[in-house]
C-alpha cells in the first residue's frame, strides 16, 4: 500500500466493463480539478491496443506528464495487459506498477488513476486490477453504463470491492444512446441495492467527445455531478 501519510489524494477509476466512459469520466473530473485550482493529475498505467485514452488525458492536463508517464506499460495488441506482454516475454512486475503512481502521486494534491477494463482483467503475473486497487487502498469509483445487464454487472463489481475492505466507493452511470427501457430505472434501482453506496447518474453528454475541446466544454455542463462525484 502506499504510505498515505506521504501521499495525495488518489482516486482510482474502474468500470464494470471495457467502453463503459472510464477515460470520459477521468478527464471530466481531471479538468473540473484543475478548473478549481486543485493540483490534480491524471495517469492510465496500462493501455492496450492503441493510446489514445493515454493522450487525452495528456492534453486535458495541458502536458503536465509526459505520455510515458501517463501510461508507462503500452502494448500494441488489443489484449490484456498480461496476455499482451507474455507474447513479448515480457514481465510488469506489481511493485513496478507502484512505483510509478507513487511517484507520480508525490507531484500532486490528487491523482486520477484509470484502470483497465474490469476488476479481474490481468496486469501481470498474479495480479489483476482488483490486486493493484487492493494494493493503493485508494478510494474507488465504479463506472457502469446505463442499460439492460447492468444491474448485475454492477452488483458484481460492487461486492468485490467491498470484499477488499475498499471504503471510499461511489457508483457513476454513464448514459449513452440510444436509451433502453431498463435506463429510467437502472439507477434507482441500484441505489436502493446497494445503499450506502452513492450511485450517481451522468446523463448523454453527447458523441465524439474524445477531444480535449469537447471535455473541457462539456465539464462546465455537468460540473455539479461532478462536484458531487468528488465529495
């Protein structure tokens, strides 16, 4: 775990899934930080494929990081993390993982740390994304997307983290088009499963807003969710 007593704030950004808004959301309250005068950065320290999630939060953070910094661990396979690096026979050690964020934590008052898809999806020998959570004992925010199937997706997800003793943990339902008829009811629906567990709605914030442009702009719109989200 890290030494809480000589780091920031640290905020860890999971989702119940892949594509469910995580790099959408860390940037909107990375921003809204930064908006509000809070020395506030941004790390994905696994990406997967391609970095653009890496990028976005390179700009929003107006290049405060470097791109190795944001995301030390880049495979150009859309694998897991592990799978990825196993055919490089490479190896990404957990206590590795650590020192990155701590030293990146040490530069600021909060940290945002985007996972990799889900709770279970493997970073490397023997640990997963719930084993480096468990490691940070930071707090944790659940992304889920507002539709059919999630209810059980986020229950899941939910009882695992509680399962590692994780306290400070809010639920965010990201809407997106086009709605179904479970979205009306999805949140409440969860808020009264999982209670004391704050679940809070973010409502369509519109298409293509993987851009800098379009995350500071649309942060102003929904700022106090935002806020609230923060609290």
């Amino acid at each position: 775990m890290l030494n809480t007593a000589a780091r920031s704030r640290v905020v860890f950004v999971t989702g119940t899934d892949t594509g469910v808004g995580k790099t959408l959301l860390t940037g909107l309250l990375l921003h809204h930080l930064r908006r509000r005068g809070c020395q506030a950065l941004a790390m994905k320290p696994f990406c997967s494929g391609d970095r653009g999630d890496a990028r976005l939060l390179y700009t929003v953070q107006d290049g405060e990081l470097t791109l190795d910094e944001i995301n030390p661990f880049f495979f150009r396979e859309p694998l897991a993390p592990w799978v990825a690096a196993r055919r490089h026979r490479r190896s990404v050690r957990l206590r590795d993982v650590l020192r990155r964020i701590a030293d990146v934590a040490s530069r600021c008052q909060c940290l945002l740390i985007e996972g990799s898809g889900g709770l279970l999806v493997p970073l490397g020998e023997g640990y997963s994304v719930a084993d480096l959570i468990a490691k940070l004992g930071c707090e944790v925010l659940v992304v889920s997307a507002n539709r059919l199937g999630t209810i059980n997706h986020t229950l899941l997800t939910v009882q695992s983290l509680q399962h590692l003793g994780i306290k400070g943990l809010r639920v965010i339902m990201m809407a997106g088009p086009p709605a179904d008829a479970s979205s009306a009811s999805n949140p409440s629906i969860l808020a009264e499963l999982l209670r004391p567990v704050a679940v809070l709605p973010l409502g369509y914030l519109g298409r293509n807003l993987m851009r800098a442009g379009a995350v500071k702009a649309i942060e102003k719109k929904c700022k106090k969710t935002l806020a609230r989200i923060l609290a």
